[in-house]
C-alpha cells in the first residue's frame, strides 16, 4: 500500500489544512463580495464605511483565522514527527 495513502487511512496524516486553504479562499471572496456589494448598495454614509471597512479588514481577520487553524495542525505534525523520532531512537 502507498505510504501517503496508508498515513491518510490511519489518519496520520491530515487533510484539514488543504481545506483550511480553500476555505480561506472562499471565505475571503465572500467578504471581499459582501464589502463591495456594501459599498456600492449601501444607502447611508455608515454602510458605505462599513463595506469599506468589510473589504479591508475582513480579509486580514479570515487570514488570521485560518492561520490559527494552520498553527494548530502544524503542532500536531511536529509533534507527531517528534514522537517518531523518539520511537526510532528507543
């Protein structure tokens, strides 16, 4: 059997961060859509700012979701590696 597909089999290894990725990418679109949709719609001067603010921010917020998400799995990963590392050298 392949290794990756065994590791993926036997979840060592993890699919999430792939999907964490596209759904940064969606995420982002959506907000950067919703911004714009305020921004152009938008009947007063606060909506307006809003979807102004939801474009420029909304982004760097779905960023640091997803990184923190990303931190996570990389922790596992590496400790993961860790624990290896240790069983080969016992």
């Amino acid at each position: 059997m392949n290794s990756h597909l065994g590791d993926y089999l036997t979840f060592r290894r993890m699919i999430i961060p792939v999907l964490i990725q596209v759904m940064y990418w969606i995420v982002t679109i959506v907000v950067i859509l919703g911004g714009l949709n305020y921004l152009i719609l938008g009947d007063g001067a606060v909506e307006r700012a809003g979807g102004l603010a939801a474009i420029i921010i909304g982004p760097l917020i779905v960023r640091l979701w997803a990184e923190v998400v990303m931190v996570v799995f990389r922790i596992n990963g590496t400790l993961t590696e860790i624990k290896e590392l240790l069983e080969r050298g016992r």
